[in-house]
C-alpha cells in the first residue's frame, strides 16, 4: 500500500504519464529507490588501458565540469547537471549517450568538500519541464524537449545566504502544483514553493527549530507522501528531516501537521543530517546522528507527537548519507562503512545482513532494489550486486560487482534493463547490447 500511495502522489504531480522505466527524480517513482521494471547486468568493467576489452559496458560520455546529482530519466532523455565554464549547467542527452542540448544558467558556486560540487542537487521533471537546483542557490525551470528557461529564481539572494558548513545537498520535490525546496541551515530555516510553471511564490513556512549549531543543519530531502483522509491527512504532505526533528506539513500551504523530536536527546552540536527519510506502510523510517541511530515514526495525530508515534529506534545501525531504500515489508540500509542489512520495517529487527569488503573508501551513493537485487556503489566507483535472501536466509549472497574507478556519490539509476552511473566526471550506461 505505501508503495502505492507514494507512487500516486508523484503520478499526480507529473504534467505527463510516466512510463514504467521512467527515474524522474533521485530516488525513483517510487520515492523510495525501488527499480521500476527491468532486469540489470550483475558485470561490468571498462575497457583497460592495456587495451583488455570491457565487460557490458554500452558507453560513457565524459562531462564538461564536475557534478554530484543523480540523472533524472524520462522517455528517451537523460538530465544531469554540472558546471561548465564556471557556470551552473544542465545537459540533457538521448538513452544512446548523444546529447540533445545543454543550458548554462549564472556563476557557479564550486564545492568545498572533496566529493562535493556546485551541482549535488538532483534535477526533478514530470515529462513536460524539468527542474533544478545548485549551490550557488539558484533554482529553475526548462523545457524538458528543449531546454529552454521557463522561469528563475536565486533563493539566497530572495531569502539569504547559505550559511552550511558544507556543500548543498538536497534536491528539489514536486508536489500537486509546487516544486518544493528545504533550506535547513544555522540561522533562517525554511520550506518554500513555487508554482511549477509560472514561478509564483506559493507559500514561505519558516522551519526554525531548537537545535545546536550544525545539528540545525540538513543536506536532506523532503518526502512527499499522498495523506490518508482515514488518518485526518491532507491529500499531499511533505515529511522532513533535520535540525533533530521530523515534521510533516500540508503539502498546499507548509503548515506544519506534527513534529517528533528526541532525535539528538544529548544535544550533540554536530549531528547535521544528510540521508533522507523513507516511507514504509504507514511509518516514516529517519536515519539520524551521524549514521548512529535510525528511529521509526508512525504518520498521523498534530502537534508534538514524540511520546507517542515513535514506533521503534535503533541504536546501534544507521546510514550517514546513503539513504534506505524501501520495497514492500522491507528496508534496505547500507551504513557508509558498507554492511548492508534488510530490516523488518513494522519491528526494526534485522532479517539478514551482509559486510562488504573493507576499503578505505566509503559510500555515499543510495542502495537501489533492482529485479529482486541490491546494488550499492562505493566512492571508488565499485559497486556489489546482493541477491535479497530468501525467508530461511540470514546473509545475502553477492551476485555480481562492478568497477568504473572513478569518484561516485550520485545514486545509480536502473531502468529497462540499463544502469545509468553518473560519476562526479561521467556518465556511463552499464548493460547489454
């Protein structure tokens, strides 16, 4: 069922019918990192510089400048976003890696970390525009056909500056009418949304919330959820994570529905959030504190339901950045260390785990589900391919690997039978002829 309604949310936002092996945003139709039709490959490797022949690797289209946002796939057409002669760019290329246009926005706002840039925000589209958003707090809206501008805003230079230690980091959400951007930061926190095709500021819902210096600040992405009028939920919400709280809000006008804290009951001044939530049934799963805890909420009441809505909290699991992915009666963590375990998400007790091999190198990228599979990529480029273990299993069985060697924290994308791999320089397609 939660699959269902998170689907017929996004259905609802979308200008056009996305077809099955549409990815119009970074976790998937789905918002929750589930493949939507195809099988994969479980193999590949690149050409060697020996001149050794790859393996199942269809091409891979070097980038004009750097990025960290996952490609958004719709029909034949590939988005991503990058810099390009120091200015925020988006190019938009065919399924078979030739490009059909390029659009340079205003001056980029580089990165700071090593394994950021000024393009970490993943662009969004519903088959008709496509929506993006950078570091440098420029947002806007093209023509998917054609990439012509339709509307641009600066949120910095509107509602001011970023004031994150780090790079941005969440992505831009559409809901029924809106495209929606958290700013969770030290000092003005906010929800904004603007009307998808004329730019119109459509409500402003200011998210301040007690918490201590960097734990006031989130790179997370909103969720957004079709409410259950059963439950006294509106017909779309937003669920929010960061600052030490997950809040729900009316997805028409921002105003807050509930709230839980307690995420940071020690206070601790360095516990900013990077991976999202996720739904599952009717539970939002929030990984929290440094990749140390994952609590599970239950969705309904208004106000401050903390005493009553946390369903369970695990103290000794969590993911830091990647964010879990969630099929039907499971989900999938993957810790930034690389052990991957499958979650009864009603108990929060562990089904079947699996340690990777360990690597100085960590992992940022979010796990996919794809054709009963869990692939999980590393910043090294590597990636394991994990057979979801049958009931009587305790341990996953890993079914394949990959490698490309170079920097990834951009989230696969799987869709008919194609695994798009955007790396901070490249774009590769990973399949069979």
């Amino acid at each position: 069922m939660r699959a269902w309604k998170t689907a017929l949310s996004f259905v609802v936002a979308c200008g056009a019918v996305a077809r099955a092996d549409d990815w119009p945003n970074w976790r998937g139709a789905g918002l929750d990192g589930v493949a939507p039709s195809g099988d994969s490959v479980t193999q590949w490797l690149p050409p060697g510089e020996d001149g050794t022949a790859g393996q199942n690797i269809l091409w891979r289209v070097p980038l004009p400048g750097l990025g960290a946002s996952t490609p958004a796939i719709w029909g034949d057409q590939v988005v991503v976003t990058c810099g390009i002669d120091g200015k925020d760019s988006v190019i938009c290329l065919d399924r078979a890696g030739r490009e059909r246009w390029r659009r340079e926005l205003r001056l980029e706002r580089p990165g700071k970390h090593k394994k950021a840039t000024g393009s970490n925000p993943s662009p969004v589209t519903d088959g008709t525009h496509v929506w993006v958003y950078f570091r440098s707090g420029e947002l806007a809206c093209l023509t998917l056909a054609t990439g012509a501008p339709v509307w641009q805003t600066n949120l910095q230079e509107r509602f001011g500056e970023d004031t994150l230690w780090w790079d941005l980091g969440t992505s831009p959400v559409l809901t029924a009418k809106a495209v929606v951007v958290a700013v969770m930061q030290s000092g003005p926190s906010y929800l904004v949304a603007f009307d998808r095709t004329t730019g119109e500021l459509v409500w402003k819902h200011d998210r301040m919330l007690d918490a201590p210096e960097e734990a006031a600040q989130s790179y997370s992405t909103p969720l957004v959820l079709a409410g259950d009028a059963a439950r006294g939920e509106p017909a779309e919400m937003l669920v929010v994570l960061g600052a030490d709280h997950v809040t729900a809000h009316d997805a028409a006008d921002g105003r807050e529905l509930w709230r839980v804290g307690g995420l940071n009951p020690e206070g601790n001044k360095f516990f900013r959030s990077i991976a999202s939530p996720v739904a599952s049934g009717d539970l939002v799963i929030a990984p929290y504190a440094r990749g140390s805890t994952i609590t599970a909420i239950r969705r309904g009441g208004r106000g401050d339901v903390t005493d009553s809505h946390v369903a369970w909290v695990r103290k000794d699991l969590g993911a830091d950045v990647p964010t879990p992915a969630a099929a039907a009666g499971l989900v999938v963590v993957c810790t930034d260390k690389g052990r991957v375990v499958g979650l009864d998400p009603a108990s929060g007790e562990t089904r079947w785990e699996r340690e990777l091999e360990k690597n100085r190198n960590a992992y940022s990228a979010s796990p996919v589900i794809v054709a009963g599979r869990v692939l999980v990529t590393r910043e090294d480029g590597a990636s394991s391919m994990l057979r979801l273990p049958a009931a009587d299993q305790t341990e996953p069985d890993v079914v394949g690997t990959g490698r490309v060697a170079e920097m990834t924290v951009a989230t696969p994308v799987c869709v008919d039978g194609r695994i798009f791999l955007r790396t901070h320089d490249s774009l590769w397609c990973i399949g069979t002829p």
